[in-house]
C-alpha cells in the first residue's frame, strides 16, 4: 500500500489554543492510530514520520499533532491538565476524520504518558487501545514504578513496545509494572534497542529492521483488538521481538 501525503488540519484545544497536526489516510484503512510526540522532538521528527508511513502501508491511518509548548516554540512540556486537554482534542479530531475506524491512541515516550493519564483520568471518546512506543516508567538513573500507578485506571489493552536497553524503563521494573497490571497489558521486548529504538552494530540488525519489527507487532495487536475486547481471565502477554 501507498503510505500517502500527510494532510495539514488543525485542532482546537480550547478556546485560546490551537495545534497544527497531520492526518495520513491510508488505502483501504483498517484502524487508526493517534500519535503524540516526546517531550524533545515535535510531530515531524523523523521517527513518528517513518511510524506513520510504515503504518499508512500496513493499512493504518494516522493523526500526528503537536503538544501547545512545541507549537508555541516552547521547550517546556505542557501542565499535565493542558497535556491531557490536547490528547483529549486529539481523540475528538481523529472519531471526525477516522469515519468509523477503529480508534487506538499512545505516542513516543511523554507523549504515550499523557495519553494514558488522560484514558486514565475519563475514558477517550472511541479509543479500544492504546500502544506506547517506549513508555517512560521513570527518569533517567532513577528507578521507580510511580509512573505506572495511573495505569491502573486504564480499563482498555495496552500495548508496551519496549527497548531491553531502555534508562527510562528498567526492564524488571517494567517487567513487574506490566504483569501487575494482568490482562489489559502486553509487553513487546526488543533486545538491545534503547529508549528511540536504536541498536548498536554489535546486535547484528539496523534501526529500520527493528522500526519494521515494531509496525508490524503494533498493526498485527491493534487488528486482534478492532471490536471490544474482554479482559478477564487472561494473563499479560510478554514476547520477545527475534531478529529475522
């Protein structure tokens, strides 16, 4: 499939705020899938523009946008309430353009967080899922599971695409954090990656195998999951991604 040309839309926050965001339909879209940013990178950054072309080809459509801070040309994130206030528009804007799609959401690092906090604290409108590109458990060199305690408010699957070498997720904190967390979480290893899913030469694969491993585990999660799913009785899912 083409992964077509992002289209240029905007979003209303509130009544004072609007953020730019870029909306990538894909032929024959099967889900769609709300990406925010990381803290230090907008919604261009190559990384999120290679996740939603690879998405866009595996029949996935996207809605990028950018957080209020990164469009104001700030360099400090967002008050949690804006942040979530963001998402939640975000959300809204993708039930408009998805036209009946099913609707997942999640992002890079913070921008994963924030949706989460916000699913946490009032349910998005039409979201069945939500996939993190490397959650962010705790700050650099200082280990913690504080961070997922909201997680436990998030009553939809969730899908935790992680690096093994990653310093914001400790891989036995996070390994506790997601069985904790029973059936509504599934954790994807990749060896070696860190926390932007780079791996060294000595891993013997590239970033762009690892980013293809990545879409392909994200689309095949998000399609078991297009109609609701019943989370009792089932037990966290945790794989490992093997080089191919």
């Amino acid at each position: 499939m083409s992964p077509g040309v992002p289209e240029h839309v905007t979003i209303c926050v509130d009544e004072a705020r609007r953020v730019s965001a870029l909306w990538q339909r894909a032929a024959e879209a099967r889900a769609c899938y709300v990406l925010a940013h990381g803290a230090g990178a907008g919604m261009t950054h190559p990384f999120l523009a290679a996740v939603a072309n690879g998405l866009a080809e595996r029949g996935v459509a996207t809605l990028r946008y950018q957080f209020p801070y990164l469009e104001q040309g700030s360099k400090r994130p967002d008050s949690p309430a804006l942040a979530h206030a963001a998402v939640r528009a975000a959300a809204a804007e993708a039930v408009r353009l998805a036209h009946g799609l099913p609707l997942f959401a999640g992002g890079k690092s913070f921008g994963g967080r924030m949706t989460s906090q916000a699913q946490a604290a009032s349910a998005l409108p039409e979201v069945r899922g939500l996939v993190f590109l490397g959650f962010p458990l705790h700050p650099p060199r200082r280990p913690s599971e504080e961070r997922a305690q909201h997680l436990f408010d998030v009553h939809v699957p969730m899908l935790f695409l992680q690096g093994t070498r990653d310093e914001l997720a400790e891989l036995p904190l996070m390994r506790k954090a997601t069985a904790d967390l029973g059936a509504r979480a599934t954790l994807e290893l990749v060896p070696d990656a860190d926390h932007s899913f780079h791996v060294p030469a000595r891993s013997g694969r590239k970033d762009d195998q690892v980013l293809e491993e990545l879409l392909d585990r994200m689309v095949a999660w998000m399609l078991e999951r297009r109609n609701p799913v019943d989370l009792t009785g089932r037990h966290p899912e945790v794989t490992t991604s093997v080089p191919g």
